[in-house]
C-alpha cells in the first residue's frame, strides 16, 4: 500500500487543513478591529477612528513623530475628521500604548461590558 502523503491530492488536503488550523486565528483578528491592541485609555476612539480601515494591523510602534505625521497622512487619505477632543485621545493612547520612545504601560484588564 503507497503511502498516503505521496498522493498529490492527500498531501494537498493536508496542507490545507494545517495550513487553515495555523492562520484561522490570524483571520479572526483582522477581522476583529483592535484585537491585538492593549487594553487602556483611549482604546475604544482608536479603533473607532482608525479600525475601520487598519483593523487590529494597529500593532506596529512608532515614534511620536511619526504618528503625528501620519495622522496628517490619514486625513489627507480621506479620514473623516475627528473633534480635537477625539484627536486627543487617539493620539494619547497611540504615543502611549504603541510608542517607540517609551515603554508602554502594563496591560489593564478589559472594561466591564
């Protein structure tokens, strides 16, 4: 009797189903905006804001700097603009939480729904 792996459709189907056991998780975050963002102050506005477009991609840390350029970037993208007072918050939580200039503060416990 062959072995079953040295079938081309055996082999496929294997791959696929560990493949799909391996990267399903990662689907469901980008699928959920703010998955992977830490929990804190002004998380709930920045994925407002920003998840409808970067979804949980909101990993990546940056400079001050850099997020204030890009947040010039986003608007001129198309971003609805936000009140200052939302603008505030976002880049609060972005400059804390996500920041290459500090580190960020210890993970908070999620609100209470």
């Amino acid at each position: 009797m062959p072995h079953l792996t040295r079938r081309p459709a055996v082999r496929l189907a294997l791959l696929l189903g560990v493949s799909a056991g391996l990267f399903a998780p990662l689907a469901f975050a980008q699928n959920d905006p703010g998955s992977l963002m830490p929990e804190g102050p002004g998380r709930a506005e920045t994925i407002a804001v920003c998840g409808g477009c970067h979804g949980s991609a909101m990993t990546s840390r940056r400079s001050d700097r850099v997020w204030d350029s890009l947040w010039s970037t986003m608007l001129a993208h198309g971003m609805e603009r936000p009140s200052a007072e939302i603008k505030e918050i976002v880049m609060t939580y972005l400059k804390t939480y996500l920041s290459t200039e500090r580190e960020p503060p210890a993970p908070q416990a999620p609100a209470p729904m």
